[in-house]
C-alpha cells in the first residue's frame, strides 16, 4: 500500500497546467479549524501557497497559518527547556551514581531537545526541503475533482470515510488511503464511478520486509525489519495518481478524504518487495477519469489499464 506520497503542492501549477479553480472556502475552513486547535496536518509545502498572498481570503489564510506557527514555536520552546532541565538533572544526578531513572531522563531528554530543535528549525526556514510535501495517513492534501464541469482543488484527508460510516469507524478502517482496484466494486462500489478524483505527485514511500527486498526467507530465529522504500519515476515526471473520495456528513461535523487507487505492481516495484502500486492515469484521461460515467464502469478500468508506465526507482527513504 501507498503509506506516504511526496504531493506536488505547486498552487501555480494546478492553476496553469490544470485549468482549476481552488476552492478557497474549504482552505479557508480547514486553516480555521487547524488554529483553533483541531489535530489537522498539512504539508509545509502547502502552506507555502499563501506565502505572497493576492486576496482578502488567501490574507486571511497567511495571517492563520503565522497565528498557528506562533502556537507551535510557543509550544516546542516550552517543552525544550522542560527537556533541557530534564538532562542537566540527569547528568548532575549521574555525576555521583547511576541510576536506571537517569540514565533513561539522559537519553530521552537528549532526544527530545534534538526533537525540539529541529520542529523549531523548520518553523524558521524560509525554503522547501522535499520531506515539505509529504503526506501521510489522515494528513491532508490538494485534490483535484470535477465540480460543475470544471476543475477544482479541494483539500482533503489522505484517508476516507465513507459517507455511511460512523467517525468512529477511522480506527476500524484505518487504511483506507488505498483502494485495491480488485475492490472497487465491493467496498468501494458507492464511490467507484462516481467520485474520482486525482493527487499530483513525483515519489511515493513503502513498506518493505528486508528480507523480501533481498529476495529471500527469514534466516532461522532472524525477525522481520521494516524497510521504508521511495520509489520515484524515471524520467523524472508530476504522477496524476488515480483517487476515488468521499463527502462525509453528520450534523454540522463534515469531511472531505479520499483514498489512492492501487493494483499489482510493476516488476521493479514488486523485485523491490512490494505487492501493491499506485496508477498513475495519462493526462488525456483526466476529465474521462474526473466525469466517470457509473453505468460504463468498464470505461473507468479501461483508463485504469490506459494507465502511464514510467521505471520506477527506489533508495531507502532517509
């Protein structure tokens, strides 16, 4: 399964390229909600959108985005000096004798102001790095979807709910951010068909088993170790991955998410040790893909099948 993906948040690009229109309401709403103290992740690279911005709105969204960093820093500086005192005290304590207490505040409080250090770090930086615009289960996303005939970036969480589930069903269906494409007509049958939609990005992450990727059994008495694997296309190329979401509501409570369509891999997916692939549709396909037709699902598989077949390198994620 798709378990992260490095998403193209290019505001430009979708602009530009795509022909969309953003839909700054829900942007709008979702950065309120995050300021307000709502457990809601967005990629940095996102953020970035509103760094220069044009109108009342995306004004609107900056002075939310600024409010929240302020939150943050307050809040890792806070929990930095309680770390710092943490190990000067352990290491005070240590000076005279050693104790499993300190020696376990020495390691933890070391780690954590590093932790600290590098939250408050990235609050500052003024440039992207790629890890930016990652995305993992229940962060949110740029989603490209057909609304009235045209194209519309809604910000959507990178794992659905479908409308007929409870909130509480998250932790039952935790991964639900793929959609096996030999399911799309059980589990998935409301939304194949109907709700498509599509996530720009140029590298997705796995989960690999070391010994698969070596190509081999466990040894006798070995455990298994997680390996986690970017794989990226060569040539180098913007992925328009096949989606399918849902619009959630109950009460005043509403959530928009969605889930990466998959299939068997290609070769060099599956001789890295993984079973499951992301489709990247051709842009051709995209407004067959966008406007599905429910009565001809064949169709929809014929774009699923039509799909683009880069190589796709890999290397272990740092």
């Amino acid at each position: 399964m798709c378990y992260s993906a490095q998403i193209k948040a290019d505001y430009a690009k979708y602009v530009r390229v795509y022909g969309a229109d953003i839909d700054i309401e829900r942007f709008t709403k979702l950065y309120w909600f995050r300021s307000q103290g709502a457990k809601i992740n967005i990629p940095r690279a996102v953020d970035f959108w509103f760094n220069d911005p044009k109108t009342d709105a995306e004004r609107e969204i900056s002075r939310l985005i600024v409010e929240f960093n302020a939150q943050q820093a307050t809040k890792y500086e806070q929990d930095l000096f309680k770390q710092r005192k943490r190990l000067a005290d352990a290491e005070r304590t240590l000076q005279t004798k050693t104790t499993k207490k300190a020696l376990e505040d020495k390691r933890i409080g070391a780690e954590k102001v590093e932790w600290n250090l590098e939250k408050l770090a990235a609050l500052r930086r003024t440039e992207l790095v790629p890890d930016d615009s990652r995305i993992f289960p229940g962060w949110y996303a740029p989603v490209m979807v057909m609304e009235h005939g045209r194209h519309v970036v809604k910000p959507m969480r990178y794992q659905c709910r479908l409308a007929n589930l409870s909130a509480e069903s998250d932790r039952q269906f935790a991964a639900c951010y793929n959609a096996r494409r030999d399911n799309l007509e059980g589990f998935w049958g409301k939304q194949f068909g109907t709700f498509h939609a599509i996530i720009v990005a140029n590298a997705f992450f796995e989960n690999v088993k070391r010994h698969k990727k070596e190509g081999r059994e466990l040894a006798a008495g070995e455990e298994e170790e997680n390996l986690i694997l970017e794989f990226r296309p060569r040539p180098q190329q913007d992925m328009l991955v096949a989606c399918i979401w849902s619009h959630w509501k109950q009460g005043d409570d509403e959530l928009l998410s969605f889930a990466a369509v998959t299939d068997d891999p290609p070769a060099e997916v599956a001789a890295a040790g993984h079973d499951r692939c992301i489709i990247p549709i051709t842009e051709a396909n995209i407004d067959a893909w966008l406007n599905p037709d429910a009565k001809n699902l064949k169709a929809q598989y014929a774009i699923l099948d039509d799909r683009a077949r880069p190589y796709y390198e890999h290397r272990l994620a740092a």
